[in-house]
C-alpha cells in the first residue's frame, strides 16, 4: 500500500491596516478586535499620521472589559507599514489627516474621537468599531 498526502497551501492572511490621527484609541481598538477575532487569519497593523506616542489609558480600560489587553501596544507612525501591501486600510474619521496608502479595498468608518467623551459615550464608539471589525472579517 502506498501513502501520500496532498500539501495544500493556507490561504493567504488578509492584511489589514487601521489609520486615525493619533494611533491612540480608535485604531488600536479596532486592531485589537481584529487580532482577537480574526485569529490565524489576519495580519493586523495599526498606525497614525500623527500618533500620539501613547495609547490612551481609557482605551486600555474599555478593551479590558471586553477581554481584550492594549497595554502593550505603541502609538505609532505611518512610516512603520510603509513598504506592507495591503488587503484593507480602514480611515476612522481623520479626514485629510490620513494620507492616501494603497491597498486593494480601502474604507472610511467615519467614527468619532472617543478621547474626550463621557464613559458611556466612549464605550459606544468601542462598541461602534467592534461591529466594523466583525463585518470586516467576515466579508470574503
């Protein structure tokens, strides 16, 4: 009797980067849905045109209650992802602050900064990127 197997390729990770102003709260949410999500089948990258340098402690506080830990994560530049091709770029809402990055698909969720808002408020544009993020992935 002979045995054999048939290699069979993975399909190819679906690379996604979320762009907004500071690289703070809403793209550093939305990467860690996605990482949390999408599992073994996405390559994630977050940025900003003019990150902040931090993470915003309120958006590691809100992503806790959904189990998910931004503490580690780094507020950081454009520059960072510049020679990565891309599935998707996700805009959240910094208009003419987000430089043009090629990618096969690109979207603006025109979202709201949650930086200076009340809690519930703040919680609901988490909320708002987490829906984004579940169509997102499972769109084909």
């Amino acid at each position: 009797m002979c045995e054999f197997s048939i290699s069979r390729k993975a399909p190819p990770l679906k690379r996604i980067l979320f762009v907004c102003v500071e690289n703070s709260c809403r793209s550093q949410m939305a990467e860690g849905f996605a990482k949390a999500i999408g599992t073994d089948a996405v390559e994630v990258y977050s940025a900003g045109s003019r990150p902040s340098g931090v993470v915003n402690p309120r958006a590691i506080q809100f992503m806790r209650e959904k189990g998910i830990d931004l503490s580690t994560h780094a507020s950081e530049g454009l520059d960072r992802v510049a020679n990565l091709a891309f599935d998707h770029v996700i805009t959240m809402g910094c208009g003419d602050a987000c430089p043009h990055v090629p990618a096969k698909a690109r979207h603006d969720w025109a979202l709201r900064d949650p930086k200076h808002l009340p809690d519930d408020e703040f919680r609901a544009v988490r909320d708002e990127i987490e829906r984004r993020v579940r169509e997102l992935l499972s769109a084909p």
